[in-house]
C-alpha cells in the first residue's frame, strides 16, 4: 500500500505505524482523500480505503498529515 501511495508526488516521508495510521509531509498541494482512494484501487490494493486525512502538530515538522486506512483485516 505504501509503495503505491508514494508514486503521488504530494505525499513526502509517507509512512505507516504499526496501527496502520500513516503520515506525511504535504508536497506542493495538499492531495483529496478521493485521489488517494483512486490510486490505491488503481494500484490493487483490494477493499483498502482512506477514510480520514486530518492534519496533526508533531515536534520536529512543520506539518504532517495523518491517515486512517480502513480494509486491512
């Protein structure tokens, strides 16, 4: 899922914690929820879905969007 999300080229440093909660630092612009939903059923991902895009405050970036995926058993 990971590989096929960072093709997108507004998603830098995307990475996933054990939860399956990702984040991101935001490229030029900042990428719809339905965009990304697009590229993961594009890419095969099976019924993986993102369901929340909201932006968070962590200490050492200025921003970094989290994301909730849903679908992965």
């Amino acid at each position: 899922m990971r590989d096929i999300l960072a093709k997108n080229k507004n998603l830098k440093n995307l990475v996933f914690d054990t939860t399956g909660v990702g984040y991101f630092e935001p490229g030029k612009n900042v990428p719809e929820i339905a965009d990304l939903n697009a590229a993961l059923e594009k890419g095969r991902a099976g019924k993986v879905t993102i369901s929340v895009l909201t932006e968070v405050e962590l200490p050492k970036a200025d921003e970094v969007y989290e994301i909730a995926v849903a679908g992965l058993g």
